[in-house]
C-alpha cells in the first residue's frame, strides 16, 4: 500500500500529527477563550503583571488578543510541547530502527541510505507543517470565538513558526543520534540542549547585562516573531536562521549517516573501532560477559542503558528548577500589588497565588513540571514495551530467571528514577531559596515535589497494563494523547464550565496546588492504587501470555 518510504514514516505519525495538534489548537483556543474576562482591566494593570513574566516571553502588545495569547502559551507551553515530540521522533528516526535491527530490511531494498534518510526527514517536516495547519485553525477559531478580526495569514505563519522551531530540535536529536548507540542518550541530550535554551532565553530577558545570550538561544529566533500582534514588526530573518541551522543539520546527518557502519558510530571508526568486532570464540564471550555487570541482572542491564539519557533529562529539570527559583525575587514584587485585590487578574494565571514566594513558585515550575516528568516516566516506562516490540524478551526470558523478577527488576529502575527526581528536584529548590535568601516552606517544596510520584505511577502503570498487547508505539499515542487532554482539561476547566466528572479523570486536578496547600492524602492514595491495579495487570498478563515474534 505505501510504495514510499516517507509515505509509510507519514502514516506512522499519523496519530501523534492529530493529538499534538488537534490539542494544542484547543488550548489556544480556550486562551482566546479568557480575553473577555480581561476587557474589564486597565491597560496598564495588564501590560504592567505581564512585564514580570518576561521570562516565559517578550510580553508585547498583552492588552490586545495576539500579544495576550502569545505571552500564555504561544511563546513557551505550545512550540515546547511540539517540540518534545519531534526530538523524540528525530532521535529514534534512524537509530530506534537500528536498535530493532529492522533497518537492515530496509536496506536490503533498491535504496540508498542518502534517500532513506531524505524521506523520512521528508515525513517529519510534513508531519510537524500539519501541526502548525492544525495549531493555526485554533488560532481561527479562537479568534472567531472571542469575537475579534480574524486574519488566516497571521494565523497560518504563527503555526508554521512553530513548526520551524520544533523542526530544528527534531534535527538536533537526529544529528546526535549519528554519534550515540541509543536514541535514547540523544533524546536526553537534546531535552538537556532545550532546557538551556528555555533558560538562555529568559535569562537574557531578565537578568541585566546578559542579553547577548540571546543571540545563542534557538528560542529567541521563535518568539522575535508574533505575527498574531497586528502592527508588530516581525523578522524573517530569525526564522530564516531556523530553517538554515535545520538544513545543515540534516546534511550533516545524512552524511554521517551513509559513511558510519550500521549500529555504530562516527566517532569509533575515526578511533579504528569498527561496529562489526572480531569473531570470539564461546569461552572468550562468557568470560567478557561475566565480567560485565550489566549481564548480571536486568536491573543492572536496565540501568546501564538508560543512565545517559537519566543524566540529562535530570540534569534539564534541575536546572529549571534552579532558574525558576532564582529568579523569584525579581519578578514577585511588581506582581503582588495588582494581583492581590484582583481576582480577575489573578485568573489569568490559571487560579494560582502568585503573590507569596510560594504561589510563584508553584506557577513558574510546578505549573510545568508535573508534564514534564509524566513524559520522562513515560519514555523510560515505554523500553519495556520496546523489548517486547521487538522480540528481545525472547533471549532474555531463555536465562534461568522467572518473569515476575525480569519484569520487577525493570520496573524497579524506573521507579527509582522516579523518586529520584522529585527529590533532587525538592533540594534543588531548596538550596536555591537559601543561596538566594528567600523563604519557602520546605514541607510544601517537599510536597509539590513528591506528589508528582504518584502521578507517574499511573503513566508507567498504562505502559505496563498495554505492554505485548498493543504496539509500543500505540501504547506512546496512547498515554500522550490522555497527558495532553488531562492537562488541557485542567486548564481550561473553569473557563469552559465543564462538567464535574470530566476534571475528575485529570492526573494534574488530583495533583492540586501543593506548594500552596501542602500534602493531599486522598487523591495520592486513590492514585496509588490505580497504579498498583495497572501495574497487577501489566504482571498478570506478561505471566500468563505468550511471548512470540514481538507479541505477548
């Protein structure tokens, strides 16, 4: 049926092109959705709160509906979230097809690699400019929603904008996932590259005398255009840069990717290492096995693989976590005067607090986090799915090891990345207020941190519960499409009146406000134990099911 290459990679994002836009769209659209709440404010209240969110955006323009909708979701939550996905989609375009060894059966066909790799980059911009068509119809019909002029044009190159952005970061994610054995380790480097950069960017912003950083931050070159703000000078040029960078990444990704061997790197064969190692005979491979510790349990062998892409993705949210805190003092002063007596203001920040240190907080970096965390649990949960995908289990359930331990060795190194970070993360903020002598309660710190686990529980619980029934890559569209929707409707709950037992379904609403509010003991509870259900099943059916050509 698909006679292409790139048709086939087309087909296959299919799905994630629906979700990621079709979501993204009915967030902006509920942002259009608020500006009639704010007709009520004075100007100067308005563009006077959002000058102190400078580090999410250039607030320009916020008192009219595009600078207003740029400033909430288009300069940051949007073009981030796209673009999470296309690293992840970059890093494992040739190199996910490598660790399943099913590249080898595309290579046998009457293609070159140049032209492989050429279509498949093909299906991706194709797949990410459906996303912009599909972000610029909410752009559409938010505007005909809150009744303002609509101009499809604006509304068509603000999406193609970030299908630009998320663009190059999936061509990062390609570029190292030349030099790297695991798509994993790149799509952790690449997540580390787009926390710096969110960092750059707003820290050139806020910080004086650091704007030159600026100048090195991919995210700059996105938002010094807003083509939603009628009258705002825009800059071809920036999203020419984009589009440069983008090219000669993939030249160079494609050139690597026809001269290194298939499984290896450039960096060993300029070292006279070679992917295809001499013959061994069977004792030499037990002895070098045996003094391996990653063969010695799947525990080590999970940990091993994914310490790499662990680091970094730890690494970005700490280092968030950090930024988020140092620069509380700054913008909190400006913002507690108008919020303080205003409630409708106050709603613009989605109902938090943020005129204490700890209803800042909880808005800059647990309003985020959360999300953030869900997708790194997800991704690490999702190499089970894989091994069963691919066939793998089969080697490894043929060792004398039974499959509740296989299964509860890989389940308890994701649970501790799991717990890990949260902790890491609370010590973070916690060191950081005390460099930067702020106050925050460190029971409540603790608490928006470890509530998080939970939440995870129930994601690596879905992967689990679907494994060897549903394709890995399913069980992926699966589990996002349900974060994006649980976070949507946490979003916009309030303003769209929706019913009761719709917000109950969100992982986010359980969650609350804990840095304001402290620990909640039922809703974790009850999270918990879904989790532990989900997880039952997941144990329960791996048992009892076969496990032949990649299906359980």
């Amino acid at each position: 049926m698909f006679r292409t290459v790139w048709s086939k990679t087309l087909r296959d994002y299919r799905l994630p092109l629906l979700n990621w836009g079709i979501g993204m769209a009915l967030i902006i659209a509920a942002v259009y959705a608020t500006i009639s709440q704010q007709s009520g404010q004075s100007a100067a209240s308005i563009n006077q709160i959002m000058q102190s969110f400078r580090f999410l955006g250039d607030p320009v323009s916020v008192t009219t509906p595009g600078g207003f909708v740029y400033i909430k979701v288009l300069d940051h939550t949007v073009p981030i979230a796209i673009t999470i996905w296309a690293l992840l989609a970059g890093a494992r375009m040739v190199r996910g097809e490598e660790e399943r060894n099913s590249i080898d059966l595309l290579l046998a066909t009457p293609i070159s690699r140049t032209h492989l790799l050429i279509e498949k980059l093909l299906a991706l911009l194709l797949a990410l400019i459906g996303i912009g068509l599909l972000i610029s119809v909410g752009i559409i019909g938010g505007e005909q929603a809150a009744k303002v002029p609509v101009d499809a044009g604006r509304a068509l190159l603000a999406g193609l904008n970030v299908s630009i952005y998320a663009f190059l970061y999936g061509s990062i994610a390609l570029f190292l996932s030349q030099f790297f054995l695991s798509r994993g380790t790149a799509a952790g480097i690449t997540s580390g590259i787009l926390a710096i950069d969110f960092v750059l960017a707003g820290t050139a912003r806020t910080v004086p005398h650091t704007e030159w950083l600026q100048y090195i931050s991919p995210l700059y070159y996105y938002q010094i255009n807003k083509p939603l703000i009628i009258g705002y000078t825009n800059y071809p040029y920036a999203a020419a840069i984009l589009i440069v960078l983008a090219l000669l990444l993939c030249i160079v990704s494609v050139w690597l990717f026809t001269t290194r061997d298939i499984g290896g790197s450039p960096l060993a064969q300029r070292s006279g290492q070679s992917a295809t190692r001499p013959a061994l005979n069977r004792g030499a491979v037990l002895r070098q096995a045996l003094r391996d510790p990653a063969t010695w349990s799947v525990s080590l062998h999970t940990l091993r693989a994914q310490a790499t892409p662990m680091l970094w993705w730890i690494v970005s949210i700490l280092l968030y976590g950090a930024y988020g805190t140092y620069i509380t003092p700054q913008l909190l002063k400006p913002v507690e005067n108008l919020v303080k007596n205003n409630p409708v203001l106050a709603q613009l920040f989605s109902g938090h607090d943020t005129t204490t240190n700890a209803g800042f907080i909880n808005y800059v970096i647990f309003f985020f986090m959360p999300l953030v965390i869900l997708l790194y649990g997800m991704v690490q949960a999702l190499t089970w799915s894989s091994a069963l995908d691919t066939g793998r289990m089969e080697l490894v359930l043929g060792t004398p090891h039974g499959r509740a331990r296989i299964q509860s060795e890989h389940l308890i190194v994701v649970i501790m990345q799991l717990i890990l970070t949260p902790i890491l993360l609370w010590l973070t903020i916690m060191l950081s207020a005390l460099a930067i002598n702020i106050s925050v309660d460190s029971a409540h710190v603790a608490a928006a941190s470890l509530s998080i686990l939970p939440m995870s529980l129930v994601i690596i619980g879905i992967v689990y519960a679907c494994a060897g029934r549903l394709r890995n890559t399913t069980i992926m569209l699966i589990t996002t499409f349900y974060l994006i929707a649980a976070f949507m409707v946490e979003w916009v709950y309030a303003l769209l009146k929706l019913p009761e037992w719709v917000l109950s379904l969100s992982l986010f609403h359980a969650y609350g406000n804990p840095m304001v509010d402290g620990w909640q003991w039922t809703p974790n509870i009850v999270m918990v134990i879904v989790a532990i259900v989900l997880l039952g099943i997941g144990f329960v059916q791996f048992h009892s099911a076969n496990v032949d050509k990649g299906n359980v």
